[in-house]
C-alpha cells in the first residue's frame, strides 16, 4: 500500500507530496517544490527516518514552485525527473520564471529525462498510478491516479471549488476544462483529489459543487 505525506513548501505555498510503498520503501516525490534549506533537509530526514529509496522525481507541470527541489534530488539522490514532453519548454525557461517574480534562486533549465504520456503507469511496490495528460494549466499538465486507493494528485488543474489559473505561458482556458471534464471528472465519486496548492476535495464534491465544470 502506498503512504502519502504532504509537505507545504515556498513562499507559493505549494504542496509536494512524498509517496512510498510501505513494503518495498521505494519511494517517489511529486512536485518538489523545496525552496529553502529548511525544506530541503525535512525531505531528507522523512527519507532517512523511514529507511526510503527514492527512485524518480515527478512534475504534474513544470512551473517554477513545483520545480524549486528538482535539482536538489537529482543531485543528491541520483534520481531522474518524469514529466509530461509538452512542459520541456517551461523547463528550460525556469530562469525566466523565476525572473518574473524576482526570484533569483534557479540558474539552469530543467530537462526532463523519462516523458510521461497520457495513459502511462507508474510502479512503486505494489501499487500503480497511472498518468492522466491534462492540458490547459500548462501544455503538459498531468495527473497521477491510483485506482486502488482512490486518488488522484492533480497539480494545479483542479482546487477546491476552482481550477488552475490560464493566463501564464502555454495556458488555455478551453483546453483545461476539457481536460478536467474528460480525465477527471470521468473517475469514481469517491475519489480524493490532491491539488497543488490547499486542502484536499473529492471528485464528487468537485462535480456537484465547482462553478467551471458544472
């Protein structure tokens, strides 16, 4: 079975979650968003204090406070970066990015070495997450579902009660509310939703109570 901690990194507030199989410790962080030192070494110690293996970064998109931590586990723990090809462009703009919000703290693009395509499965132990491609956040926005255990972090596609903003580089409004409409709004009720930014909802909730999908 697949455990999930949350950590809430950066001065965006973004959620980086850290999911390990609780039999094998193989373990996988979704959108690293570690910013500062402090939050760099809470990743750390969770990894040792649980005796983890890290074996991949992944990105649900590649704006700049879900990329903060990238390198830093590339570096130290040797592990490669999976994300969606259509983001390669806002990996190597990353400086850019950040510029834009005066923030001086990325130097380098980011590459993204396994490409991650709609319909895609990801192992860890036991347990299979599987990729959902949901463009309109940014080109090549995804989500990572598990079945089994009833979720699904989606990144910044959909929040509680809204959706990711459509106004920074390669978003599109249209394109995001199909993509939530036809990859998500497709799966079990019951299903928990973990977004990018804020607490968790459900699909259900989401279908019945979300102005823009409704």
């Amino acid at each position: 079975m697949l455990q999930i901690t949350r950590f809430v990194f950066n001065p965006f507030q973004e959620n980086t979650y850290l999911l390990y199989d609780d039999v094998s410790l193989d373990a996988i962080v979704v959108d690293a968003g570690m910013y500062y030192k402090e939050e760099s070494e809470a990743i750390d110690k969770f990894i040792a204090d649980n005796r983890l293996h890290l074996v991949m970064a992944v990105s649900t998109h590649m704006h700049l406070d879900h990329c903060f931590g990238v390198e830093y586990l590339k570096e130290k723990y040797n592990v490669k970066l999976a994300a969606n090809s259509a983001d390669k462009e806002l990996g190597y703009a990353l400086p850019m990015q950040c510029r834009r919000f005066g923030i001086n703290s990325i130097e380098c693009g980011l590459s993204i070495d396994r490409a991650l395509c709609n319909g895609d499965e990801i192992k860890l132990g036991g347990s299979t997450l599987k990729v959902i491609h949901l463009p309109g956040h940014s080109p090549g926005g995804i989500a990572l579902y598990c079945a089994e255990q009833k979720f699904v972090i989606v990144g910044d596609s959909l929040f509680k009660g809204s959706i990711g903003r459509t106004d920074l580089d390669g978003g599109d409004h249209a394109a995001l509310i199909s993509s939530i409409k036809s990859g998500l709004m497709s799966l079990p009720d019951d299903t928990t939703v973990l977004s990018g930014h804020g607490e968790p909802t459900t699909i259900g909730f989401e279908r019945r109570n979300n102005p823009y999908i409704r």
